[in-house]
C-alpha cells in the first residue's frame, strides 16, 4: 500500500524538494494533500501535477488547512511551512494521528515540551527533516544516546567580516548563501547565525539534552551535517552532499533505511574545515544558549522577537546587527511562565512580537 503524504507549504524551498522526493519513489508514495500561502498559480500548477491531490490556499486564514488534516488523516505530513505559522498544522498532523516529518523547527522552539509529549500521548511519531537533526536522529537510533551533540553550522556567507563590516550588510547580501538554497526568513537566519541558536533550542527539546551538551562548530562545506559523542569518547557524523532530499527521503521511509537515487558523496577531492564560531560576532547563538538553558516560554519569545527582527530588516527599517539587540531586549523580560497549553505559547509568541515592535519603532 502507498503512503499517502501531505506536504504544507508545498511552493517553498522543501516542499519543491519534498515532492521531488516523492515522484522518484511514485509507486511507494502518493499524494493526498498539498498547501500554500498566496502562490495561486504555483498551487494550480501543483493540482495539474497531482491531481488526485487536495489543495488548500491558506490565505488569511489556515482553518481549511486545519480541517483538511483532520479529514484526510495522512500517514505522514511534510511540514515545511516557514515561521511560525507552522505550528497550529503541526499540532493538527498530531490530533489527526499522522505521524509529522518535520523541516518547520519554529514548531519545536515555540511548543517543544508540549507537542512531544502530545505526540507520544497518540503514539505518533515526529521524525525531523532539519538536515542537522535529522542526522543526529539517525545516530542516535544507530549508536547508544550520546554524551553531547554537535551541531556543524555553514557560518553563512558573513563568516569573514568584521563586526563593524557587518554593521553594513544589505538584505541582499544576507541572501546569498554559500551552500544552501531556501526560503528568505531561514536564510537571513544563516546569516546572523539565529537559524543555529534555532536549532540549539530544537536540539534540546528533541532529544532531551540540556543546552550545556549541545556544541556548535563551523563547516563551511555543510558536508558532515552534525555529529554526536559517547561516552567512550568516540565521535560518530553523519556525511552527504548538502541536499534537503536526503533527509526528507528518510523521513519519507522512517523506520526503515531505504536506498536513494540521488548524488552520492565523492571524496576524492574532498577538504572538510571546522573552526570555532565567533559568539560575539554572532550573539544570536549565546542568546539561544540562554533561552534554551531558561526553557519555559523563553524559547518562543527568542523565535518571535528573531521573526519580528528579520521581517524589519528585510523592510530596511534596522540594521543586521541590530537584530540580535533586539532579541536580547526581549529576552529581559520575564518568560519563565511554565505552560501546559497551546494558548499560553500562542499569547507569548504575541506578547514578544508586540515588545520587539515597540523596540523597532524606537530603532526607526
Ligand atoms: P520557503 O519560504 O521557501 O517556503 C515556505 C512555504 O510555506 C511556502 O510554500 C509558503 O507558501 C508557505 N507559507 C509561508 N507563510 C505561510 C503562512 N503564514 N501560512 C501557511 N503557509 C505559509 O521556506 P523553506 O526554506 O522551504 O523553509 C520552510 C521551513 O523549513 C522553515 O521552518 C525552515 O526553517 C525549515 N527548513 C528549511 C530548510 C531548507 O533547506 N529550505 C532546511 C531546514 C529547515
Ligand atoms: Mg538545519
């Protein structure tokens, strides 16, 4: 039997991969659901593609989405929404009991606790597609649980400047990443590092760790996607060539580990770096560091104020380097509120945005 896949925020950067994936693997997987934002045109282009396929244009409002989930109950969904508006469908793939291969981190920053314990409560199982996770989840189920997590980092394309040369970067320059290509929000994320503090936080709450276990290390290739160390002290990688479509086939055959058509790994001109990351270059990693350490509803006002910040910056109101200034701002407040439902993360997430605003305004 096929499995039959939804695949949200199917017009972006891993909902093109994802569905690449599955039409390489047609006979094992078909699609039953596919969702956008406001790419109309994209979205009847993808009907055409698949046409026994429901799909939803989320618009203004994601309640036929939500909807859809819970009617059509898909035995994995994709979720590879960008931002924050990937966690509501996140929790519908749940109530729905399908298990959720999850690109959107938003999700596990802004609700960690709560959606895993939820996914366990319905026996579902959320399997990670972030590449870094997805690399340290199949270690894991390979080796023993490990002593510490490193998570490998690009450095994005501002490794080389100075503070005060980054005092200057355009938009423009931020989008221009050296090894991957994805959507604006996670690529600005690269580049001021926020995308790594991200995954510190999703990292802890995904496989139990506290922040202090987590390491981050700079690999400009993004060809060892992270690594884990045990007890013995040895150290075990995971290596690809860096393309989203490895981790979402995995996710696609979890539990199994299927064979893949795609480009393998050539070593035989292959120089692998690793340095130190600079944090006060980046100040986005020590902040999630600290968030994540705090837990409670810090990690989702890290997440908000981050969005706010780099929607700002993209709109040229502020600096790049003024958005970890304004992330450390709203992390003053105090968001040690421990929560045990949708609705406390929901009013944080909007209590931080609204604190980060105020912040730009005074900025502008
Ligand atoms: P993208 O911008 O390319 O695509 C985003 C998709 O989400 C689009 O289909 C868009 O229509 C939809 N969308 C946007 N806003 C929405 C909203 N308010 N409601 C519903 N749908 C909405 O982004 P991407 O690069 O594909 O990233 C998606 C997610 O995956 C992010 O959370 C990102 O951090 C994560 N991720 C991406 C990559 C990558 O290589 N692109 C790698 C790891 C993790
Ligand atoms: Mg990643």
């Amino acid at each position: 039997m096929k499995k039959r896949i939804a695949v949200l925020g199917a017009t972006g950067s891993i909902g093109k991969s994802s569905l690449d994936v599955i039409e390489r693997e047609s006979e094992k997987f078909s699609v039953v659901l596919l969702s956008a934002h406001s790419s109309r045109s994209q979205l009847e282009q993808l009907k055409k593609q698949w046409p026994s396929a429901v799909c939803v244009l989320t618009g203004e409002s994601s309640q036929t989405l939500l909807d859809a989930i819970k009617d059509l109950q898909p035995d994995i969904i994709i979720n590879g929404i960008s931002g924050s508006a990937g966690l509501e469908p996140s929790f519908a793939a749940i109530e729905a009991g399908s298990n959720l291969a999850l690109a959107n981190k938003e999700t596990i920053v802004m609700a960690g606790k709560l959606i895993l314990s939820l996914a366990k409560e319905k026996n579902v199982k959320i399997i990670p597609v972030d590449s870094e996770h997805s690399a340290i989840f199949h270690l894991i189920e390979a080796h023993n649980a490990p002593e510490e997590i490193i998570l490998t980092a690009s450095g994005g394309p501002f490794r080389k400047l100075s503070l005060k040369e980054m005092e200057k970067v355009t938009a423009q320059d931020a989008l221009s990443h050296p090894t991957w290509k994805m959507g604006q929000k996670i690529t600005i994320d690269s580049a001021s590092m926020a995308n790594k503090g991200l995954e510190i936080i999703e990292a802890c709450y995904f496989f139990n760790m506290p922040a202090e276990k987590i390491k981050v290390v700079i690999h400009p290739q993004s060809i060892v996607h992270s690594m884990i160390r045990l007890s013995n002290g040895a150290f075990y990688a995971q290596l690809s060539k860096p393309d989203m479509r490895h981790p979402i086939h995995d996710a696609l055959h979890w539990p199994q580990a299927a064979r893949n058509n795609l480009d393998i790994l050539n070593f035989d001109s292959l120089t692998l770096e690793f340095e130190k990351p600079c944090l006060e270059k980046f100040p986005m990693l020590g902040l999630a560091w600290k968030a994540a350490e705090k837990g409670g509803l810090y990690t989702c006002a890290y997440n908000a104020a981050n969005e706010e910040a780099v929607a700002a910056f993209l709109q040229q109101k502020i600096r790049f380097t003024d958005i970890p200034v304004i992330t450390c701002s709203v992390l003053e407040k105090n968001w040690s509120l421990h929560y045990s439902d949708k609705e406390t993360i929901l009013k944080a997430d909007s209590d931080a945005r609204l604190e980060a605003v105020k912040i730009i305004k005074k900025m502008a």
